[in-house]
C-alpha cells in the first residue's frame, strides 16, 4: 500500500489546493498519469503519478487546502490485496520540501517566550496545540501576507499541521480585495497575483539566501542565427516559424550537455548532476508573475520539435494548465529578453537548479570582424551560476559553447 | 469582407490568445507589443491564427504592418483583396 502525496512543485511551494480527481477507487493508475489538479500560488497544476498501482481509496476532498507532503489518496500496489493492512513507510517523496526551506529567519535563533513559534514544517508536524492568545505557529508566506494586510496571526484558525496557519488560511480571512489596479494586460483569470508575487519572493529569497551566485556575461554575435533565421521563416508558413528564443533554448541545452557542473540539482547532499537537460524555459505571465515549465530532453531533440514544444508550454502557461513534472524536472533555467527590452539580464538561480541563463534583447552592435568594424546583430549573455559547484573558468567554458551553437544555427 | 468583419477576426483571434484583453478596450493605434504587452510567441500564434482564419499569410517583413488594429485591418483588407 503506497501514499500518493502532494507533491512539492516548486522551491516556493508549501500547500496546494486539491480541485479536481481524474481517478477513482479502483482505476489502474502507472507513472506518468495525470490524477488530480491541484491549484497553486502559480495557478491549477495537473499532478502527475509517481508509482503503479491501483487506487485503493481517495483520502483527501476536493476544495481541501493540504500541505506538500499530505496524503491524497492510496495505491494498492499489483497483487496486493485490497483488505491488506500494510503499514505505509512514511517515505518522503521526492523533492519534499526540506524542514530548513520553508525556515526564513524571520525570527531569531532563539525565540524569545514571547515571540511567534517556529515555523510549520511539513515533515514534522507541531503536536502542541497554539493555546488561546499565543501566536500560532505560521508560514512564511502567512506570516508575510499578514503583515501586509494587517492581519493578525493570532485571531486565526490555523489548517496546516498543528495549527499552523498556512498561506490559505490568512487569505481567507482577507476582507475582499481591493482590485488591483487594472491595466489592459491583468492577470490569467483565477490567479492570484498576491499569491504568485510571495511565491515568487520566497523562491528568489532562498536563492539569494543559499546560493553564492557569480555572474559572467559575453556578447556573442548574433548575425548567423538571425540570417538562418530570417531565411528559414521566409520559406514557412506562420504555423511552421520558428523564434530566436528557441534557439537560445536549444544552444544552451548543448552546453549544458557538455559542461555538467551547470546541469542539475542541489540539495542537502550536495550536487547531483542530471545527464538530460530539461530546460526551464522562463514565460512572464500576463499581468505580471513567471513561471518556468521545464522542457524535458531539450538537448535531444530537433530545433522545431523545442519550438513546438514552447508553444505548447506557453499556451498552456497562459490559458491552460501545466504538468507536475514540467514544475520539477528543470535541471537549469533559460530566460530571454525577447525582441525588445533590456541588454542584459543577471537572472536569479531557481532552487534547487545551479545555473541559469539570461538573453537581452538582441540589437544591432558595431562588431569587428577582421579589421574592420561592422554593425552586426549582437545578443549579451549573462550566467548566474552556483559557487557551490562551479567557478568562472567552467562558467566561462559554457558561455564559449552556447556562442559556438549559436555560430552554427543550421546545426541546432 | 467589410472592415467590421476584419476588425472582429483580428480581435477575435487577438483575444484568444490573450484571454484577458477586453476586445472593446482596445484602441486602433494601441501598439500590440508595447501597450498590449502582446510577446513574440503570442504574436507568432497571432499570425498563424490570422493564416488559418483568413487565409492570407503574413511575412515576418510584414509584421510592423499589423502592429496596431488600425494598421492590420487596412493591411489584412489590402491582401485579402
């Protein structure tokens, strides 16, 4: 018998709300099914399967605000009888966010008697019930959208484990929001910008917190990839185009191949190397807020499949719903400008991933080539990566092969 | 078609892919990109739609021709014939 849990899907999630079952008791579920959605800070998730088996029972209800590691529903594993009681190993899942990660030290060491309790962790429920007038136990995100709303923590029932107040719980009791103040491009409707902004806060805050990020920047030249380019959509139809942005993706999923200290996880043991890349590709939402989908196998495939597969990721970031796995597989992260914006970009790394990589806006530059100066479309490239694993001389090392991929676009 | 019938395409087409944008809130000389905060993926979904509604297929030289309402519906009128 195995728990199917709420998944961690992402550094700044601690709770997920359970919206929809696309299984009930009995169906055969194996990995990779899509079983239930689940509506986060960065909007409704379809959660995929870990394991075989066949549903044994639902244990969570629809509309249940649970936190990451809570038990959804069980699996009777093939062959196990349905009336077996086996005791369920409380196996953390993958990626279960670690105790420490959801401690920001809001606090001091050493509280005082007097001041908020610890943190909730989500391994580790806190068994003492808050007693009337104490200040309960909270969230990071509670306790920073309470303090933003005035809010006391103390007045509130608290859902999570012992009493905790979760994020959920302080929004619940927000008196209705005052519309935010609309412009023509306003949020995907049913997200909550507030939510998407304190997620966003908590990842990038861990990240400036953990991560010794160092930063090299190249200007590479662009004019190959933008004639291929140039030339190749002049002879397709709009539907078979491709964007400057699927090159950057595919080049840097090539160095990432070959300079491994960029590609991968880390986490309390240390770093693990992934062998494929699963590019995070970066899409700003409308009305503000990003989110970063991971494109698995991007160093595999061909440059229009990577193409078709970020219009299907943004299509379904925009209006649609994203999968669990493409909320946890990205083993490094690739953010462009687009057509206009900024030169550069320092990105900030994306927990538990090393590296990332920001595009500006390619502009036409004066360029040397031999000896003479041309203008020439130019892109500036700046790594964000972890000292934890790398230093300048590798960063260094797979700037020169994303601008070697990129001299040869034909090749992508 | 009439320019009231390209105007609803384009806008119809353009909301799609933006499902926030209120088609009555926008202007003829708003700027997709800069005041419709419309990006280069969307603008690509934008031009395919238009290919597969309309039928006319918009070069990327083309594209600044179609940057605001008021200029596609002239232009997709002109290559629509």
């Amino acid at each position: 018998m195995g728990a199917f849990t709420m998944p961690s899907l992402g550094a700044d999630m601690e709770a997920g709300t359970l919206i929809e079952w696309m299984i009930k008791p009995g169906d055969i579920v194996k990995r990779g099914d899509v079983v239930a959605v689940v509506e986060t800070q960065k909007g409704a998730i379809e959660i995929e399967c870990f394991e075989e088996g066949t549903v044994e029972r639902l244990d969570a209800e629809l509309g249940a605000t649970l936190p990451v590691g809570a038990t959804l529903a069980t699996l009777r594993a093939q062959g196990e009888e349905a009336t077996a009681f086996v005791e369920t190993p409380a196996a953390p899942t993958p990626r279960t966010t670690r105790p420490e990660e959801n401690a920001i030290p809001l606090t001091p060491a050493q509280p005082l008697e007097a001041a908020p309790a610890p943190p909730s962790r989500a391994s580790e429920p806190i068994s003492v019930a808050p007693r009337p007038g104490d200040t309960p136990p909270s969230s990071p995100a509670a306790r920073i959208f309470a303090a933003e709303r005035g809010i006391e923590l103390s007045a509130l029932r608290g859902s999570g484990p012992g009493g905790a107040v979760l994020l959920a719980d302080v929004e619940a009791a927000t008196p209705a929001p005052s519309q935010v103040a609309s412009t023509k491009a306003a949020a995907k409707p049913g997200l909550d910008m507030a939510a998407m902004r304190i997620a966003i806060a908590n990842a990038m805050a861990r990240s400036k917190r953990e991560i010794p990020h160092y930063y090299l920047t190249q200007t590479i030249d662009l004019q190959p990839a933008t004639d291929w380019l140039t030339a190749t959509n002049a002879k397709r139809t709009p539907g078979a185009r491709l964007l400057m942005g699927a090159l950057f993706v595919k080049a840097t999923a090539l160095a990432a191949a070959m300079i491994s200290e960029m590609n991968g996880n880390y986490d309390a043991e240390g770093f693990h190397p992934v062998n494929a890349v699963h590019a995070g590709v970066a899409i700003a939402l409308r009305g503000g807020g990003l989110i970063a989908p991971a494109l698995h196998d991007a160093e595999t495939l061909p440059l229009d499949d990577v193409m078709a597969k970020m219009r299907d990721l943004v299509a379904r970031a925009r209006t649609g719903r994203l999968r669990s796995s493409e909320m946890t597989d990205g083993t490094i992260t690739i953010s462009a400008m687009g057509d206009a914006g900024a030169d550069a970009m320092a990105a900030v790394i994306y927990p538990p991933q090393v590296a990332i990589v920001g595009f500006g806006a390619p502009v036409r530059r004066p360029w040397i080539v031999g000896n003479t100066i041309t203008p020439r479309t130019t892109v500036i490239v700046t790594l964000s990566a972890d000292h934890r694993v790398s230093d300048g001389r590798r960063g260094a090392k797979f700037l020169a092969a994303i601008e070697a991929a990129l001299q040869t676009p034909e090749a992508l | 078609m009439t320019d009231a019938d390209i105007r609803k395409a384009f806008l119809g087409e353009l909301t799609q892919i933006a499902p926030d944008i209120d088609a009555d809130s926008v202007g003829p000389d708003d700027h997709l990109q800069d005041d419709l905060e419309i990006d280069s993926m969307d603008f690509l979904n934008l031009v395919t739609a238009l290919h597969q509604r309309l039928g006319v297929d918009i070069p990327e030289s083309d594209y600044p021709k179609i940057a605001t309402l008021a200029l596609a519906v002239e232009y997709l009128k002109a290559r629509i014939g």
